[in-house]
C-alpha cells in the first residue's frame, strides 16, 4: 500500500511486480493522477519513477535504501528534465520541503517492518 509510506499519495497501481518498464498510476491526496514508469528496479534497495509533470517537464524521481551497519539510510531525490525544468530548478528548497514527509512516511513504515 504505497499510502502507507508516503502520505501524499491516495491510491497507487502498479502493472504486475515491480520492475524495469513497469507503469502505473498514482493518485496525489490532490486528486490529481498521473501515470508513471519504474527503472533502475533493485529489490530491496530503490527504484527510479519517471512521470511527466507540469507541461514541458518530465520528473524522475529515484528512492534508494543503503544499509549502513546500524540500520539504513534513505534517499530520495528528483531530477527535472525538459523546457521547463529551468523553472523548478528555480524552486528546488520550496520543492524539497515535501520530500521531508514522504521520508518521514518510508521510515516510520521501514522501522516497524519485522
């Protein structure tokens, strides 16, 4: 249930196991649905998820998990590609205060996996 670990997201559908090519579509507290793309799929460690936003910009979005012998470390981070990607280039502390949640989210769910 992606809801669970990012609280921004209403409904996600994911088109089989997740993996490289695989789409979906996800559905923002905003009620807003976009369709996504996975790559760079690596079980248990992270993927990166390509949407296009606003038009003239594309976001690909990469999540990692890195062990780091006393539990793990998360990263998130966006990349904005396309005409328009100047303009959230401009944006960038405004944008990543949203991301303080999302992480907030993963690893609150992260912590009380078994």
């Amino acid at each position: 249930n992606w809801s669970r670990w990012n609280s921004g997201i209403k409904a996600a559908q994911v088109d089989g196991p997740l993996g490289d090519g695989v789409k979906g579509k996800m559905t923002t507290n905003r009620n807003t649905t976009h369709d996504v793309t996975f790559s760079n799929v690596v079980e248990g460690r992270g993927f990166s998820m390509t949407m296009a936003g606003p038009p003239g910009a594309t976001f690909v979005f990469s999540c990692e998990i890195t062990p780091d012998g006393t539990g793990s470390t998360i990263a998130q981070n966006v990349a904005i590609s396309g005409p328009m990607a100047g303009l959230f280039g401009m944006m960038g502390k405004e944008m990543a205060k949203h991301f303080v949640p999302v992480l907030d989210d993963l690893a609150r769910t992260a912590e009380a996996a078994p």
